[in-house]
C-alpha cells in the first residue's frame, strides 16, 4: 500500500491497468517473506488488481483471489495467467492485423464502415465519449467478444479496459470532469496496441515467470467463502475495502458499461462505499460495516490452515466528521471470531506518499498493518 520509491512498483504485469488503493508488490513480498515459502496456498479475499496473485504465482505459491468488481476480476485474471507460446502468437497476430489497418487508414473516417454497427447504450454516453471513439470502441469489444480462448480474450478486455478513460472526454483517472479533448479517428486502435504491445513486453520478462496456478473468484467475498473447502490456505493478506473513502464501483463505471456489466449490484455489496455510508448514521454505518467484516473474517478463519497467519493492510475512514480507527475495529471483530492479534504497526496517512490518490493523505487518518493468527 505504501509507495516506496526506491523500487519500481510496475514490473512484470504489474502496470497493467491502474487501480485505486493498490499494494505495491515490495510489501506483499515484506510477509511472504516472513510467513510463506513455496507450495503454499494463498489467498487475498478483496484481491482487486491482484497484486498478491501475482505475486504468489512467481514465488511458487497457489494463489486465490476474490473480488465483487468484474474488472477487478479481469485484470487479476490476465495479470497472474501464464500464457502459452500459441496464445501470445494468438496476441500478436491480432496486433499485426489492426497495426496493418492502421497503416492502410483504415479507421480515417472516410474508410470506416459504420454499417451495422450497435453502440451500447447507456446513461450520458454521448457526455463521456466523442461519436467517432463510441464506433471504435463498439467494433473493437466485438472483435475481441469473437476469440475462443479465455485467456486471450480475458488479456484483451483488460487491455480495452485500461485505455477506456484515455479515450473518453474524463479529464484523468481521478478527476471526473468532461472535457473535450478532440480524439482524432484511430484513436482507439492506435491506444489498444500501444498497451498490448506494452503487455507483451512485460510478459517476454526474462526476470520474471509464472510457476504456479492463480484462481480469480468475481462476486461477494463472503459469498464466495461460504462455497470454499475448509482448511485450505496457509496464509491470508489483503486490503479490504476501506470504510467511505474509495468507491471502486465508480472509478470503473465506464468501463463495465463498456464491458457490458451492470454497475448497480456492484455499488450494492460494495463494503464501504459512500453511497452505502451517506444515507445512513454514523452508529449505523460502522455496525453495518463490522458485521460484514465479521462474518467474513469468520470464513477466513474456517477455509485458513490452524496457527496460519493473516495480514491486513486497513486505513481509517471518516464518517460524518469522525475519524474511525480500524485497528481498533478490527481488534473488536477478533474477540467474535478466532483471530488473536499479533501485532500492528500504524502510520500517519500524511507522512507516507500513497501510491495512488494523494488527495486522501491529508487528513488525520491512520494507515494500519495487522497480524493476526488464525487461533480456531
Ligand atoms: C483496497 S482494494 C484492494 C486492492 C488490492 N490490494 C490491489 O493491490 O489492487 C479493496 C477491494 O475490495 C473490493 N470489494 C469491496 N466490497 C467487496 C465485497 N463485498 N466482496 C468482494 N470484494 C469487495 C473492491 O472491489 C476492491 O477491489
């Protein structure tokens, strides 16, 4: 979670596509190193862009992740995937056929065949994006939905994913603004190769290679739990969603009507998120908050090996004006399930450089670590 700039946070695939509150890869390594060796299984129960995953398959572990998000679920799927000789030629032949038309002019708007072709309709479309980015989007999902294979296909979406803010009139990643930004035609084509080229440079990696199997779960992580074999894991790490500070759901919304997904659940069991805190009282919005957690740490508990260790990564969150410590909400849960708290380690959110938004650093909020272990 916190930024250390002496290393780089992007190799590998690691910089596949941004997301909000991310880990970096030096701290994920920090516990592995310190509680894991190869042949575990691992699990990030809200894995989100999947760092851990990544992670954990390159260290020799099985890897497990879960995530409500459906692009969360996308780009931790086409990060932690090995991909075989055939389906990187697979990659590359489709590069070489759009680079071909790009070449040729084909997507100038004279040469391009609007015929038939739907664009997905949905709330402000026509604000976000120019008509002639709407066309290259809508031929290139199509293109990409006709490929058999899944790992293909799900490498493709997280490429057409990250480029979805790039080419929509959105100011930048964090600053939800329209702006015009007068998109010429090929914009799209020339924004996808460009990132999958960037892709297939990361996975030629000779430094790096996936050697063990990574599994991706989208839906409610407690859900999700209820279904999974207990005893299983040797070790847990994550950062669960934060109490009203990111809302997830939001920072992907264009790109799930894009994908053709439907926000409206995902913003439901979101944990956390402002549209479940704001309409509700503070008391209210902390029970509600601990009874998820509860019930889920009560799962972590059952599918998590005895004497395994679990570590959360958790920043304060403020509601109606009052800061709320999550150590000591997290220590609370613990007497209800059977986690002992082994150790935290707290640090002013100011004084550390945040590794995605800066906005939230200045306030008086606390960013935690917590170990716990797995007492049942
Ligand atoms: C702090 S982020 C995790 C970031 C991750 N560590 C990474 O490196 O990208 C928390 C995640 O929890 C997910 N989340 C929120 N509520 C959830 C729920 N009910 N079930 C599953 N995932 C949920 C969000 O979609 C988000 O991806």
């Amino acid at each position: 979670m916190i930024a250390n700039n002496q290393h780089k946070t992007t190799y590998y695939t690691h910089g596949f596509h941004p997301y909000p509150a991310k880990f970096t890869p030096q701290i994920v390594n920090k516990f592995f190193n310190l509680y894991c060796k190869k042949g575990f299984s691992i699990l990030d129960p809200f894995c989100g862009s999947g760092t851990t995953l990544v992670e954990g398959v390159l260290n020799g572990m099985a890897s497990v992740g879960i995530d409500l998000n459906p692009i969360a679920f996308i780009i931790s799927k086409a990060k932690s995937t090995h991909y075989s000789d055939s389906e990187i030629q697979i990659v590359k032949d489709f590069m070489s056929e759009i680079q071909s038309k790009i070449n040729k002019g084909l997507f100038s708007n004279n040469n391009y065949n609007k015929n038939g072709i739907e664009i997905p309709d949905f709330p402000n479309r026509d604000h976000w994006f120019q008509k002639n980015v709407s066309y290259e989007l809508a031929t290139l999902k199509n293109k990409i939905d006709a490929f058999q294979n899944e790992n293909v296909k799900t490498l493709f979406y997280s490429a057409f994913s990250k480029i979805i803010v790039k080419v929509s009139n959105q100011d930048s990643e964090v600053r939800y603004t329209a702006k015009n930004k007068n998109h010429p035609d090929g914009i799209v084509y020339s924004s996808f190769v460009d990132t999958v080229s960037g892709y297939l440079m990361a996975l030629n990696s000779k430094e790096h290679s996936i050697i063990e199997k990574s599994e991706v779960y989208n839906g409610d992580t407690f859900e999700v739990l209820k279904n999974l074999t207990e005893n299983n894991f040797d070790f847990v790490i994550t950062s669960p969603p934060y109490i009203n500070t990111f809302d997830y759901y939001l920072y992907h919304k264009q790109r799930m009507f894009w994908l053709g997904y439907d926000h409206r659940p995902v913003r439901q069991k979101e944990i956390g998120n402002h549209h479940r805190i704001d309409t509700k009282k503070f008391e209210i919005a902390k029970a509600e908050y601990i009874e998820s957690m509860t019930q889920i740490m009560n799962e972590l508990s059952r599918v998590s090996k005895p004497n395994s260790y679990f570590v959360m990564i958790i920043g304060d969150g403020i509601v109606e004006g009052t800061t709320i410590d999550m150590s000591q909400v997290i220590t609370e849960i613990c007497e209800h399930c059977n986690y002992s708290v082994e150790n935290i380690e707290s640090v002013n959110l100011s004084d550390i450089t945040r590794s995605f938004n800066k906005k939230f650093s200045n306030a008086p909020k606390k960013e935690h670590t917590i170990t716990l272990k797995n007492i049942k």
